[in-house]
C-alpha cells in the first residue's frame, strides 16, 4: 500500500479503499528449510527479471513533492552513470505517483503533469535510454492511484493507458492497489498483463498488491514480481517486521518472479549504516529487487558504498534464482542461507538484538559436501580465508555478517577464519570498573601465527589488560583468552558507546590478517527512588514504525517533537510516552525497581483506524500484555511486576494485522523503585 508520509494523507488514502483491503498481512513465523532449497517456479518465456530487478523509485525520497520532476529523474539517470550504479546492475529508473494530472484529457488519454514533465514522459525515458538505462512507471488497478491528489488509476482502461506507456517507452510499471472498487485482484491484474502484452513491448510488470491476496501463490504467470507486504519505512523496526513476513515465501521466488518486500531505505537517514548493511545484505540473501529509495543527489559516499557492493550484488543476481530459506533463528541469532549456480552458499549470519550475539553454523549445514577444508569469503571486508567447516562470528547488535563459502581446493592459500568473541554484560555503570573476557579462536585448518589481541574504549575510559594479549600460535579450534578490566569513568552520561575488539595475525606463509568487531555497550543509570514517569527518563534504546518514539506527546511520524497531545478516547494526559507500532522502548530498571503501570491505547489522531497490543518485557520474560485495542475503546490499565529486573521492556505490536495507523500511546506511564 502507498503510504503517505502524513498522517492526514494516509487516513484519506485509507478512506478511499474499498472495506477489508487495508495492508493485513500478519508477521509469519520464520520457515525453517533445507539449505539446499530451489525454486519450484519455471523462467518466464518472455525472458524478462530473469534476476530480480533492479533500478531507482523516487517515492521513498521525494514522494509527491514538487522536487520530483523531469530534471530530477535525469539526473538520477546522469548519476546511475557516473557513479558506477549502472555497471553495478542498476537499470531501471522508476517514476511513482503524482506524475500525471488529476484528470484525463477529452479522449479518456492520461496526460503528463507539464508542471513537472514539460517534455512529456517520452522525453524522459528517451534521455533514460540514451545513457543505456530503462524507464519505469507508476498507476494503480483501481479508479484512482493511492495518492490524495486522486490522480488516475487504470481501472477501465488497461488496454488504453498500457498502450500508453508503450508509445513512451515504459520498460517497468508498477500497478498498486487503491480504489479498487472492490473488483477481484486476479482479474485486475491480469486484465493488465493482457493489455501490455497486447502492445507488443517487453514491460516488466510488478505487482503492488502489498501481498493481500497471496499473490505468490497465483502471480507467477501474471507479473514478474509482486508486493508481499504494505510499505516499508525508514526504520529498523519496519524493515524487520517486512524481513520476517518475506523470509518463508522462498518456494515461490524464482527466474522471472520474485517476492518483492518492498524498496530499500539504505540512505535515507532513519537507520544506522549498520542496519542499512543489514537491510542490503538481507534483501540480497532474499533475491529482493533493489530499487535504491533515496536521493542519489543527496547521498554520501558511505550509501554508495553500500549501494554499490558488487559482491553482495551478485548474491542477489545469482542466476539460479533462489531465494535465501532459513536455518535457524533463535533468539534473533537468525542464519539464512542460499544455494548458489556455482555450488556455493551465500550465508548470512544476522542479528536481530539490541546486543552483540554470537551466531554460529557449519559449511555441512547450510548443505556443502564434507570436505577437509573451505572458502570462506567475507562480502563486506571483501577478504578471504580458511576454515576448518564452523561458520561463526559475534555480530554486532542489528549487524549482518554475510559471507560466500565453497568448497575451492585452493583454500590454503588463504589465511585461516578466526572468530572474535567477547563476554561481559551489555550494561555499564559510570564511576565503575566491570572484568571482560575476549576470545580469539582459530576456525581455520591452518595455523595462525602471532596472534595479538587489543581491546579500546571511547576516550577517558581506562581498559587494561589483566591477561597475555599475545599467542605464539593458535591451532585449528583453540583459543586465546584475555581478561580485561575496562573503568567507565564517573559521570559518563547513559548512552550507547563503542567498544572495539581486534586481532591480528599471520598466516603460515607470512601473510598478515587482522580482524575488527564493533562491541556497542551501554552505560545507563538506575531510575531514582520513588515513583517516575518513563516518558521523563533516559531510555537505553528504542524501535519505532514511523518516526521516533516521543516524550509525553502522541507520535508524528516523521521528526522529534511532531506529535499532539496524548489523547485516548478524549482523555487527555500530560505525560507518558507516544510510540507507532512496530515500537520497542527499553529503559535500565537497576534491579532495584517493582512495578511498571501505564494507561494504554490507540491515540485519536488516527480516528476510527488502529490496531495494536501493548506488551511490558522484564529481563527477556514477557509479565504482561494488554491484548488486542482498538481506537473505538477507552484507554485500558496495564501494570506489571518487574521486580528485580535489570532491563524494562516496553513493546507495542500491530495485534497481528499490520502496521496501518497504529498509534499507541503509553499514558501516564510510570515505574515504582
């Protein structure tokens, strides 16, 4: 579903849907599949998105604002050129909604806003050709398209506008789903494939359905890839929530159709570069288009660099067509693993915590022969090694390790894999001084010669080692152990801070090898004796669907400090803490508190739409739950004994029917300590 980055907006798109069409897609739980899965699916004859698709959508950077235009779109094309994009694989440059005016001239013909299109979208796609590149367009299989302006959808006249597009040079359309009037989405949608191969020109046709009616179980023959989510957001939280809901649909995907979670967010600024690594790697494990979402004009060298990994790229266009299945994922230490043409495995080792973890598996499990040794190939250090068969490695909070292993009998000439490990509690005090121990293991089947270990803090703190940091040499699977002591110094402010562990060391034939993993620890501060309100504390992190969570406001979806009052069912209240689902908020209990209490529920903002539940976490044990609220009900009493609890929880879902309007408000939130 289009989602508008308004509230206004999106309650009037939602208002204009037919009853039962809002995005309902629930979270699935993760399939658990051989790691030698294939599709099952067949290439298409047309030969076209015999990988998936890949290119630029304006929505995520610009939406319908006056900044899209003709001069906008070929400068994205200049960049694709000019920076490498286009050698990288990008090839489609996409334009969304609001390309058109709102009504259709005299002979039923759409016609091309002048305001922002002066040439006309022919023009366009011309100048996109020339530079070797390809045009995409947006319109919806309903009357209207899914923005508030009401510009026209395709509904009655498919043949028409698809021979439209052909006469410009469309390469690409992406057809949603608004207005649809309540007509059937199979007969819609092949309605329009009927009408662009009608014309006789070769269009990829993506279906935007936001995976309501299960697309991937009847689209193969239809498009050449198909929404299986609603829209993504910039957020952590939200690209999870997609992450999860796509990663058991890998039967479906394969040459030609694809399972589409929606555009990439990498660069616009709400997630960090670690989590903008992870969205790309998993997006890559998933064999996802990659429509690049931000504005190229605009993005640093750090967004192309991720933009631009070839070696992560060919995991996504690996011609076999797989998509990634998973392996195991316990405790958000998920392993996904795909089956490349080549025989290789792409794996990735993903963490979902808020806290560095450890993730483990093997080159036989994700389904490689028995061999005496491997290739492992790190496609983000962009550096080879060795191992024995353990694929391990303590990933940072929210991080992806993704690696290619195979069975290349020229693994010796690479130094051995060593995983880093360091054991200690997340949380830190100020003004104390906390023992760490950090391991450095041999995962190789050759030795590593001269291992020496370093662990650093920010500056001010002291980290001292209390233990040799150095090892003449280290055989497959053994282990130098160093204890640290690392002093927080006194008045350090609660907050996320980094601690860096590395190794270096030599190969048998004298090759230098070093190895670095970013260790975020927190230094948070015990709530004071005494009843406080959460919404004044210092959290230790948050997840939020849109927006920050805020203080003592409702949320606003976009920036700090955009909300309303907190306003439940007319009830106004002054304090508490204003959050939009998928929202965790954690706060440091100390282990000296006893009881969370708040009043829940939908914030009126949203009027009649709205869906959440409301959970309190204490030390990873869930101790309450609200259950299902809708907008339609007074706020509801939620309390919880925590009671010696270290880390608070506060968790607000989608009650299972996605993420559409839901507001949830935690007021008059308090902890007793």
């Amino acid at each position: 579903m289009r989602h508008p980055h308004t509230r206004t907006a999106r309650r009037r798109v939602v208002g204009a849907l037919t009853a039962g069409l809002l995005c309902t897609t629930a979270l699935a739980a993760p399939a658990l599949a051989s790691p030698a899965h294939e599709s099952t699916s067949r290439a298409p004859a047309d030969g076209l998105a015999l990988t998936p698709p890949m290119g630029f959508n304006n929505w995520n950077s610009t939406g319908c604002r006056a900044e899209f235009n003709e001069e906008m779109v070929k400068g994205i094309a200049d960049i694709f050129v000019e920076k490498g994009l286009k050698d990288a694989g990008y090839r489609y440059v996409n334009l969304d909604d609001c390309w058109a005016l709102p009504s259709r001239d005299a002979n039923g013909k759409l016609v091309p806003d002048p305001g922002r299109f002066p040439g006309g979208i022919k023009a366009v796609a011309d100048y996109v050709h020339s530079k070797g590149l390809k045009l995409g367009i947006y319109t919806s299989a309903g009357t209207k398209t899914c923005n508030e302006a009401g510009f026209p959808g395709a509904l009655g006249h498919e043949y028409s506008d698809a021979q439209q597009f052909a006469d410009w040079g469309v390469d690409y359309l992406k057809y949603d789903n608004c207005n649809n009037q309540g007509v059937d989405a199979k007969l819609r949608y092949n309605t329009m494939r009927d009408a662009l191969k009608a014309t006789g020109r070769p269009i990829v046709y993506s279906l935007c359905e936001w995976g309501e009616n299960k697309p991937w179980e009847w689209a193969s023959d239809v498009g050449h890839l198909w929404r299986t989510t609603g829209d993504i957001s910039d957020s952590w939280s939200s690209m999870l929530s997609i992450l999860k809901q796509n990663l058991p649909l890998a039967q479906y995907a394969g040459p030609g159709h694809w399972n589409d979670p929606d555009m990439l967010e990498v660069g616009n600024g709400g997630m960090t570069a670690t989590e903008y690594r992870s969205h790309f790697s998993m997006w890559s494990v998933m064999a996802a288009p990659l429509l690049i979402g931000s504005d190229l004009r605009k993005a640093s060298d750090a967004t192309f660099d991720i933009l631009d990994n070839k070696e992560v790229i060919a995991v996504d266009q690996d011609p076999l067509g797989n998509q990634g299945t998973v392996l195991s994922s316990e405790g958000g230490r998920w392993v996904v693993t795909k089956q490349l043409k080549d025989g290789s495995r792409a794996v990735a080792l993903f963490n979902e915590t808020g806290s560095p973890q450890r993730i483990a598996t093997t080159a036989q499990a994700v389904g490689l022969p028995k061999a005496h040794a491997y290739t492992l190939r790190d496609l983000w250090q962009h550096r080879s090694y060795n191992t024995a068969g353990p694929i391990a490695a303590t990933v940072p909070a929210h991080g992806t390790v993704l690696v290619r292993v195979s069975t290349d009998t020229k693994w010796a000439r690479n130094p051995s894999a060593v995983e880093l490990g360091l054991t200690a509690s997340p949380l830190l005090e100020a003004g104390r001084t906390v023992a760490l121990t950090s391991t450095v293991t041999d995962l190789g089947r050759t030795p590593a010669h001269h291992v020496s270990v370093k662990l650093s803090g920010p500056r001010g703190w002291r980290v001292t080692a209390a233990s040799p940091t150095t090892a003449r040499v280290l055989t497959t699977g053994r282990s130098l152990r160093t204890q640290w002591k690392v002093a927080v110094p006194e008045g350090t402010k609660a907050g996320t801070y980094d601690l860096t562990l590395k190794a270096t060391y030599r190969s048998p034939a004298g090759v230098r090898a070093e190895i670095e993993v970013p260790l975020a620890t927190t230094v948070v501060v015990a709530p004071p004796s005494g009843v406080s309100s959460l919404g004044d504390l210092p959290w230790m992190s948050t997840t939020n669907g849109w927006g920050p969570v805020e203080r003592n406001t409702s949320n606003g979806e976009s920036d700090s400090g955009d909300g309303h009052p907190i306003t439940i069912n007319g009830a106004v209240y002054a304090k508490g803490i204003g959050a939009h689902a998928q929202s965790t908020v954690e706060i440091d209990a100390g282990k000296g508190c006893e009881r969370v209490t708040a009043d829940v529920g939908v914030d009126d903002e949203e009027g009649a739409d709205g869906t959440v539940a409301f959970e309190i976490w204490a030390d990873g044990a869930k101790v309450a739950s609200s259950g299902t609220l809708t907008n339609a009900m007074p706020a509801q009493p939620i309390s919880a004994d925590v009671t010696g609890a270290g880390v608070v929880r506060l968790v607000v879902t989608d009650a299972g029917d996605g993420v559409t309007s839901d507001h949830g408000d935690w007021a008059d939130a308090e902890i007793s300590c």
